[in-house]
C-alpha cells in the first residue's frame, strides 16, 4: 500500500502509542502464562475479573476520550490555557469516579463475580484476586486520564516511555510475587499485588510528567472545580462511555452463557482473547492517532484535512490488524500449548482465531470510525450503534448460534463477527453524511 503524507504521520504518532500498548499487552500475555501454571480456575478467576474490570475500563477511557477530543482540539489552535484548565478538571473528575468504582470493588466484590456466574471453586480464588486489583481504581482512572491528556496534546511518546518502565517493574514483581524468590509465592494474590504496585508506580511517573510540562500547577485556585468545564467533559464522555458500557454489559450476559459451556470452553475463550490483543494494540494505537489528528485538524477549521486522516487511518487498520491476526492464527497450535496442554481448549483457540481473521476488515472499520467520529464530537452516534449491535445482535447470535444450535465457542465468535461487520457498514454511512462534526461549546 503506497503511503501519502496522511498515512505517515498516522504512523509517526501511531507507533509509540503501540508500542506502549504492545508492552502493557504483553505483560498480560506473561501474567496469563504465570497465572496458567496455577491451574484453570486461577486462569477462569482472572478472566472473569477482567470481564468485570472491562466495564471499569469503558467509563475511564471514556473519560480519557472526551479529555483527548478537548487537548486536541484547543492544540489545533494553540490554546495552552484552555489545555490547562481541561487537564486539571480531567484529573478531578477521573478521582471522584476512580473512587467511587473502588469502593463498589472493595463492597460488593463477591456480588459482582456471582453476576459474572463465577461456580463455588472460581469465587474461592476470584474474590480476593478482584478486591485487590479493583478497590483502587483511582490508579487505573488516572493512567487513562493522563495518556489521554498527553496523546491528545500530541505527546505519544512519554506514555510509551513510562508504560516501558511501569511494564518491567510489573514484569519482575508478577513473577517474583506469584512464585517467590526466598519466600513462598502468593500465587493468584501476588499477581494482583504486582498490578498494583506497577499502576502506582506508573501514575507517579505520568503525573511528575504532567508537571514538568506544565500541564499542572501547586496553585489551588487552578483545582477548584469548574461545572461548566465538568459539564463539557461529562457531555462528551458519557456517550462514549454509554458505549462501551452497552458493550461490557452485553459481554456479561454472554460471558455468562460461555461459563456455563464448561471451564475448558471459557479457558479457551480467555486465552484466544489473549492472543487477539496483538491485533487490537494496533487498533489502539491507530485509533489514538486518529482521534488527536483528527481533531486537531478540526480545531484548526482544516475539514478536508480531517477527512484525509480518517481515510488513511480506515486502510492502514484494515491491512495492518488483519495481517497481524492472520500471523497470531498461524502460530497459536505452536503456541498454545505453552498455556495449556489440554488438546480440546487449543482446538477451540486454533478455531475461533480463524473466525476472527475473517472479521478483523469490519474490527478495523469500527475502531478507525469510531475514533474519528468521537474526535469530530459525535459521541453519540457509536453509542446507539454499540447498543443495537450487542443487544440485538451479538448477545442474541451468541444464544442462537452458541447455546440453541450448539455451535459453543465457534457459534460465540460467529455472532461477533456479525455484528462487527453490521456495525461497520453503519459507520461508514455516518460517516459518508459528515454530520459527525460538532461544535464542542
């Protein structure tokens, strides 16, 4: 594919922040190696957990969205102050949320995981594992709400310099603190004491960032709280956060229908997750790009410019994540075996990856309009299309096809493919209208 200017400086900012994205993934690969040579149900408690803290990802990055959309779009017109203004009140708004999702986590941690349909033996370990991890959320808000910040202003690099720092110090701590070294190991607890640390030690290092750069002062009168500046931020990142959570909470009615196919087939669905994250890290880190390019251009009253990003953005992820998808499908009988020997889990690996190859196109549709729709202010429009698509599509596909025919796991990522490719055509109608560009305030 011959590369325009567009296309290159995607690329150029694209690429620390999958990199970035690429280590905090692997790191989870690594995690989900340890945590496998605990046993399956240590494998289907983290999974669960996970499902669980997707929900809690949805309205952080939300929140990281609509601080991103505003950075980028004042950046466009060499706003400093009103970057200011928006980094001080993303930061006060991701603390107040942060906190109020961690005390859910720390009161109602058991309750969750038996919503999840957790059986008796995964709730033993899960419980302890999800309240540790959870509870402070404050940490994971405000690794969200900063990178944003930074990505959005067109800094792409820091974050990837602090996620390689915060990724090595995670790397030692898992296995030192799962396994021991001069000590017995805490097994699934130490894995969750090493995302702890980790996060902690990762948020000092991003807010030392945001100081040195100025982004942040010690002057209280610039941290009292300003409604209409909340109010912006709410008004954008709710839809975006309405999104993604129709999304999780349809992924938990599934989910529930997966653990109840068996351990093995829930195992098998965890671990393809795994693998697909090599595509999705590219994704990531397009989309990041596209949203900041995007919206500078539209700040700076550039429309076409803007529309060239998009169209770049839309080719680069098709090929790039579906490449990648089809080398991670080659490889996954040799490199499966490595998380489990169990021959019917690597068979429904090898099985639902291929299926996902053949969807990653509409994945690569999705994820680049979706970006460049919420960068042009509309975030409401991928948020009716997520809840149509997961509610009426995907979650009934996934009975359908997974549970009445009995199709399993192979019927489960059927229906997502389905609905990414349903919803793809609709973005790409949105998008074709150009009613997606909006005035913010």
């Amino acid at each position: 594919m011959r590369l325009n200017n567009f296309s290159k400086s995607i690329i150029v900012l694209a690429i620390p922040a999958i990199i970035e994205s690429l280590l905090q993934s692997m790191v989870g690969f690594v995690d989900t190696l340890f945590i496998s040579k605990l046993g399956l149900k240590e494998v289907a408690a983290v999974g669960i957990s996970n499902a669980i803290l997707q929900i809690y990802f949805a309205v952080f990055l939300a929140l990281g969205t609509a601080s991103s959309v505003f950075v980028s779009r004042y950046n466009g017109v060499n706003d400093e102050k009103s970057v200011k203004v928006i980094a001080t009140q993303s930061l006060i708004l991701t603390v107040i949320i942060g906190g109020i999702f961690g005390a859910i986590s720390f009161f109602f941690s058991e309750q969750l995981l038996r919503v999840m349909g957790a059986d008796k033996e995964v709730l033993e370990v899960g419980t302890t594992y999800f309240r540790m991890v959870a509870t402070p959320s404050i940490l994971i808000s405000m690794m969200y709400t900063i990178g944003a910040i930074l990505r959005g202003s067109g800094d792409t690099k820091a974050p990837m310099r602090v996620g390689v720092q915060m990724n090595i110090v995670h790397f030692v701590l898992d296995y030192v603190l799962i396994f021991g070294v001069f000590f017995n190991g805490l097994g699934i607890e130490g894995a969750a004491l090493a995302s702890i640390l980790a996060r902690l030690f990762g948020v000092i290092l991003l807010l030392r960032h945001l100081w040195l750069n100025d982004f942040i002062t010690s002057n209280l009168k610039n941290w009292k709280i300003k409604i209409n500046v909340i109010k912006d931020l709410v008004r954008i990142g709710l839809p975006a956060s309405l999104e993604r959570l129709f999304m999780r909470f349809g992924q938990i009615i599934y989910f529930g229908m997966i653990i109840r196919m068996g351990t093995e087939v829930y195992a098998a669905h965890t671990l393809a997750g795994n693998f697909t994250i090599f595509a999705s890290v590219i994704g990531t880190g397009f989309a990041t790009a596209t949203t900041t390019l995007v919206g500078k251009s539209i700040g700076a009253g550039d429309i076409e410019s803007a529309k060239k990003y998009s169209v770049s953005s839309i080719k680069l992820l098709i090929v790039s994540m579906t490449f990648m998808l089809f080398i991670v499908y080659l490889s996954s009988p040799l490199v499966s075996p490595i998380f489990t020997k169990n021959s019917i889990v690597i068979g429904l690996i090898t099985s639902v990856l291929l299926i996902d190859v053949i969807t990653q196109p509409a994945t690569a549709i999705v994820t680049s309009l979706t970006a460049t729709l919420q960068a042009g202010g509309d975030t409401k429009y991928p948020m009716y299309i997520t809840a149509i698509g997961i509610w009426t599509i995907r979650t009934v596909g996934v009975y359908i096809l997974g549970v009445y025919f009995h199709l399993g796991l192979v019927g489960v990522w059927i229906s997502i493919g389905i609905d990414n490719y349903i919803r793809a055509i609709l973005l790409i109608l949105r998008y074709r209208s150009f009613r997606w560009i909006k005035k913010l305030n």
